[in-house]
C-alpha cells in the first residue's frame, strides 16, 4: 500500500468540487449534484487555485473554461473517489449479501416486471429486492444501484449491457382521423397529430430509429395508457402501442397499421449493470430476467 503524505493534500471537499464543476461543465450543476450553493462550489475551486499557486478556471463570455491542469487533477479525483466508492459499497454489500436494487422504467416495471415478481419472491425469499421505478438514468456505481433495466440499444459507454427482451411496438392511427388516405409516409406521419402516454419515453426512442422525428409534431400527453389508447381510438392522434393491445382493432379495421418493425432490430430492453464482479443476489435475479424472458423457470 502506498504511503500518502497527507500534509501536501488540499481539503478533499475541494478536490470534490472541482470533480463535479469538470465533469458537469460548470458550478451550478455540480453544486446541485453536491446538494450545495454555487458560491460554496466557486469558493472550493478558488481555495484549491491558491493551495496550487495557478489559475485553474477562468471565463470566455458567459462560460466557465477549465485549464488543462484542472482536466487533469479532476480525472485524476474521480478515479480515486470512484475506488473509494467502489470500496465501500463492496462493504455495504458483505452487511447485506441479499439485498439487491434495481432501477427501471415505470412501464416496463408496471407491465413487464411487475406481474412476475410474485414468482421471484416465491424462489428466492431470501433475496431483498427494492425497485426504483423512474425516468431518469443515473450512475449505478454513484447510486449504489445494482441493476438497471432499460430500452434502447445496449450501446451505453460505461456499463455492461445485456439483451432482455424486444419491445415490440406498433405506430397506428384511427380510420376516422386517416380519413381513407394510402400509403402514409414518414413526412406524412410526421405532420400528423400524435397521443402519448406522460412518462413513457419509449415510443418517441422507437420511432426516431425508425426515421419518425416527431420532436417536431403536435403532441398530446395523457397520464394512463388507458386514456392514451382512448383518445388514440377516438382519431385525436396517431399513437404508439404494443402489438398485443392493438392487433385486434387493426384485425377489425378499427385501426389502421403505419408502422410496425424498427430497423434496428437489436433495439429492446437490456440489463445493464457497471463493470466488475456481480453479487449472488445480482446473480440470481438476472439468471432469473433470462428465465422469464425466454418464458421458462429459474
């Protein structure tokens, strides 16, 4: 183990400023990460200029630019934080071997997981499993997250990923708002009114991969899926659902299909989870994903 002179060591809450203000490009987002003032975040950095004799920041316009010095040390502080944090959720894990967390989507937990998850406790009742639904993606490792489950490619710098599951979707509008126009293209669609469900950003990922921007379009927003496919139904927009809620209104001619397969046919749910040795619980839970996935048993 090295020796460290900690006489020659600036305050760490400088270093941690500094991290932050580098990393998220400027103070008052690295003092809302650190749950502090932007003053006390400037202070720190200037604290830090003085203990090394040298500007560190300075400003262009209306931007804070950092020197290839406070590029350095940053890098060289998040390394060295990150093992610290590695270290003490390694410990924190050995206090609880069977806890285990897991981030996801509201959706996919509401209509994937969910409705399983009585078979996973009745297997593994040893397992404590807290699941935090929500929209954001967050750092794992700062988190203390085990586990995520996300929609998208699987191409995340940063982190192991490894496919789930296909989200299968269909891009359908009312025949009563199609009013008997052939053949819509994607600019067609585009200018067209869509529905969407508030909080389920999935549907806007799949259609951009499939080359439907609508970024661009009038939106309405709904808070359940229920009045989504309502309003949906009632010709108010075209819309996004999975196969099995619409095929029979298309089979019926309620509904017209616009739009069925992404091109990208790698795009779905994946496991995501940082780099490095797994817990058993973590172990358990993902032999376990694969199982319900493929519509077996773990």
């Amino acid at each position: 183990m090295a020796q460290i002179d900690w006489l020659s060591f600036p305050p760490l809450s400088a270093l941690r400023a500094l991290e932050a203000a580098v990393r998220l490009g400027g103070y008052s987002a690295a003092a809302r990460a650190l749950n502090v003032t932007h003053a006390a975040i400037a202070q720190q950095v200037r604290g830090l200029e003085d203990f090394l004799g040298r500007p560190l920041v300075h400003r262009e316009g209306r931007a804070l630019v950092f020197s290839d010095e406070a590029e350095e040390l940053a890098s060289a502080a998040n390394r060295g934080f990150a093992e610290i944090q590695s270290a003490l959720l390694s410990l924190r894990a050995r206090q609880r071997p069977n806890a285990l967390s897991v981030t996801t989507t509201p959706i996919f937990a509401e209509r994937w997981l969910m409705p399983r998850l009585r078979d996973f406790w009745a297997r593994h009742p040893d397992i404590t499993l807290t699941l935090r639904p929500e929209q954001d993606v967050v750092d794992l490792r700062r988190e203390g997250i085990d586990l995520g489950i996300r929609y998208g490619q699987g191409n995340w710098p940063g982190v192991e990923a490894e496919f789930l599951t296909s989200a299968r979707m269909m891009a359908v509008g009312a025949e009563k708002l199609l009013q008997g126009r052939k053949d819509l293209t994607h600019d067609d669609m585009k200018d067209m009114p869509w529905v969407l469900e508030q909080g389920w950003p999935e549907p806007e990922q799949w259609l951009a991969c499939s080359g439907v921007d609508i970024s661009a379009s009038a939106k309405s927003y709904f808070l359940t899926e229920e009045l989504m496919l309502a309003a949906g139904r009632a010709g108010l927009g075209l819309f996004v659902a999975s196969s099995a809620i619409v095929e029979q209104d298309i089979a019926d001619g309620r509904l017209r299909l616009l739009l069925d397969d992404c091109n990208d046919t790698h795009s779905g749910y994946f496991i995501v989870a940082s780099p490095g040795m797994r817990s058993a619980a973590s172990r358990t839970f993902v032999k376990w994903l694969r199982a319900q996935a493929q519509g077996g048993s773990a």
